[in-house]
C-alpha cells in the first residue's frame, strides 16, 4: 500500500480532518492530527449539522461509526419552520410525522459539532491528536514537509493533508487560486440558555430550525442539545463591511442598534436574540472558490474540505462535502490499484473538483435564491420538490 511506512500529518481536527484520521488508521495508517484548539475540551461553536445519507453519513458508515451517531443525534432537530421577516409560520415540519428511516436519502439527521467531534475522537488511536499546535508554515525538506507551529515546535512528515478549514493556511502551498465574494455577510451570534434568554424564539424554534427571510436578507436560528442557540443573520453587502461599517461586534449595544436599522421591517419578536448582553457575535463575510478551479497535483500535499472548497452554508453541504472528501482520499490513498502518490492524489483532487463544480453551483444558487425578494417562495419550492 502506497502509505505504508509514510507519515500522514492531517492539519486541522475539524469533521473532515478527523474522518480522515479515522479512515486512515483503519487500513494502518501512521496519522498525525495537527489542531489549533489547545485541547479536546474547547467548546466548539457553530449550529447543528444534518449529515446526508450520500456523503457525511455514508463516511461515518464506512468510519464503522454509525452505532455512535444513532447515540448521539438529535431526533427531530432536523424539523424547520420557515417564517416571514414578522416571525408569521408559511411552513411547519413539526406537523408532518418524523419518519427516521437511516437510508433513506431525504432523512437528514442532525448532531451538534461537539459530540460529532467527540464521536470521531473517542474512535482514533490516543496521541494521534496533537492540541495547541497552529501551523504557521511549511518548508520543503527532500520529499518530505516540515511542519512549523505557533508556539515554536514543530514535525516532519511524509504526506500533509491541509484540513484547517476557510481560512486554510496550507492552501497556498498547493495553488495560488483564491475565494472570491459572494454578497453576502453573515452576523453569526449564540446564547447559551435559550429557553431563560431568548424565550419567545425558543418556544418558535421547538427544538428544530427557523429560516427566516424578507426584504432580501436571511436569519436562521438552530437548537442545540445543550440548551443553547446559535444563528445566523445573512444581508447583502460590500465585502468589507465588516470594518468599514466601524461596527464593533463584540459590543452588543452597538449589535442591537445596527440590528434595529438593517432590519427595520422585520417583527420585534427577533430582537430577543440582540437585546441581553450575554449573545456573542462573529462576523462572517462568505466567500467561494472558484467552480472551475484546478491546480497541478503534487505528491505529498493535499487539501479537503471547506480548505479546498470554501463556500457559503446556504445548501448545507459543507460538512457533508468535507466528509465525503476524507472518504474519497482515504479510498485513494489505500486502493492498491494506484501505484505511485502522484495518481492516487490526482486522481481524488479530480473527484473532488468535479463535484465541487456541481455543489458549489447549487450552494450559488440557493444562496442568491434565499437572499432575493422571493426567498420564502424559493425555499417553499425546494420542499415541494
Ligand atoms: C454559520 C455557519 C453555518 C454552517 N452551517 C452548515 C450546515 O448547516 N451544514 C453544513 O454541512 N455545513 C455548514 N457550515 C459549513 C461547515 O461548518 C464547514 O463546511 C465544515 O465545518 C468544514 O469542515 P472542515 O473539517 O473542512 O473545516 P472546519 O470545520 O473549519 O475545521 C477546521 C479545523 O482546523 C483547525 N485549524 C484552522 N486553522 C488551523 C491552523 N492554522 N493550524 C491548525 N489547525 C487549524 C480549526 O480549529 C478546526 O478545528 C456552516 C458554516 C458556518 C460558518
């Protein structure tokens, strides 16, 4: 096998590069996990994720991992209200009867980033992750890569795998080929107790998802098993907004007066979620590869997930497509039938481009869709489908 005896150093312990590590070490892989948090106890924000039977769910399967989801997903999480800007209900799958039929393609269970990432740490071999350890450069040494972190260490390795997600800093290695903007940027905010802070929108959100649209912007709110709320408001914008505005995301104050203006049509049931001191806020300009990009392979360094194919999360497929990545790269890297590094790598980079072409059109696609002045009609039709 060509990774026999070659040292794998996966950089970021994100879905994608811990599927990976998983799949890797099934076939006797020496792995490596490079992760920037500085241990596995960092909490780990951001909504739910529904897993699709094709790709997210179809890598946990091959991971041997299934039995550990079905303990760990949240049943009926995946429900979604789809509301008007006044929080008026046009689509409720909460009266519709769950059918949890795992493989079925249209079922799409949800789990939260945190036991989803525990889920695929408890399955690796112990030390196989590395915490506190930010690559900040690379250095080509013969054939091999040496690896250099923040706090002054640093690792050689065979093959590097970057995994460190949108703002990929082994990227560069591999192409010179950039994101470009898409209109839009997201305000995404959490509460940690949505039932004692933002009462109103918890008793809406029942559990599940609300999209919310009107007047060409977006908000979606989804529970979390813990009790708390993440969401994500989506308004069109320059793409340097988020400094020349001179709005200061961590003041709250400033959150609310900006949110009260930007979204002055919309009903005052929402401004729960910026009126208490205790939501935080990242702001998220979205960006998106190119569909047509390609590069010339190398033999020791690849990328997945939303490190080779950033785009925004309005198809929900990021993650599934990072886990389908880690899925299609262990196959190459372990199928004897490739003979040297160069066309096992090749040949997964041109899967994962083609498929990206066609994603990441759809992801363009739906992300105009939801941000125009049909949005709710849109949305509307993509169930009727
Ligand atoms: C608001 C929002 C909502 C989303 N909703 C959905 C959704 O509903 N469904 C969906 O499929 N996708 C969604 N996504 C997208 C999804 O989160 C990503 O596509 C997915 O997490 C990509 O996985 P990844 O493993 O490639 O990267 P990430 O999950 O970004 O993981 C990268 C890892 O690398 C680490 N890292 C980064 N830089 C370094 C470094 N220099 N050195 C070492 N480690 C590093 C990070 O700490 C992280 O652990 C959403 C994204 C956002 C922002």
């Amino acid at each position: 096998m060509l990774i026999e005896n070659k040292k794998i150093s996966i950089v970021g312990g994100g879905p994608g590069g811990l599927t990976l590590a998983r799949l890797l070490q099934m076939n006797g892989a020496d792995v490596k996990v490079y992760e920037r948090d500085l241990n596995k106890h960092v909490r780990v924000q951001g909504g739910a994720l529904d897993l699709h039977e094709e790709s997210g769910l179809a890598a946990l399967k091959k991971a041997g991992l299934m039995e550990a989801f079905k303990a760990n997903y949240r049943p009926g999480a995946d429900k979604i209200r789809i509301v008007d800007n006044k929080a008026n209900i046009v689509f409720d799958q909460h009266v519709y009867e769950t059918v949890e039929a795992f493989g079925n393609e249209w079922f799409r269970p949800e789990i939260d980033r945190g036991p989803l990432r525990d889920i695929l740490l408890a399955s690796l071999k112990p030390g196989t992750v590395v915490w506190d350890s930010h690559i900040v450069s690379l250095e080509p040494v013969n054939d091999s890569w040496k690896l250099e972190f923040q706090n002054g260490k640093s690792a050689m390795a065979d093959i590097v795998i970057a995994a460190d997600g949108a703002n990929s800093k082994i990227r560069s290695y591999i192409t010179a080929v950039k994101p470009f903007y898409v209109g839009i940027t997201m305000v995404e905010g959490f509460v940690s107790d949505s039932e004692k802070i933002t009462p109103k929108i918890h008793e809406l959100l029942k559990g599940g998802k609300i999209f919310a649209f009107g007047n060409e912007k977006s908000l979606i709110v989804s529970s979390k098993g813990d009790g708390s709320l993440g969401f994500a408001t989506g308004c069109k914008t320059d793409e340097f907004w988020f400094r020349e505005s001179g709005i200061d995301f961590k003041d709250n104050v400033e959150m609310l007066t900006w949110f009260k203006k930007e979204f002055s049509e919309w009903g005052s049931v929402w401004l729960e979620l910026f009126e208490n001191d205790k939501t935080s806020f990242i702001v998220r300009p979205q960006y998106c590869m190119p569909l047509d990009q390609s590069w010339e392979t190398i033999p020791n360094i690849t990328m997945l997930g939303d490190a080779a194919h950033w785009m925004p999360p309005y198809a929900g497929e990021g993650v599934n497509m990072a886990m389908l990545d880690a899925l299609e790269l262990s196959e190459c890297l372990t199928n004897p039938a490739f003979t040297d590094m160069q066309k096992a790598i090749a040949s997964y980079e041109k899967q994962m481009c083609a498929r990206f072409a066609d994603v990441g059109r759809i992801t363009l696609e739906s992300t105009a869709s939801l941000h125009s002045a049909n949005a709710i009609n849109n949305m509307l039709a993509m169930f009727e489908q």
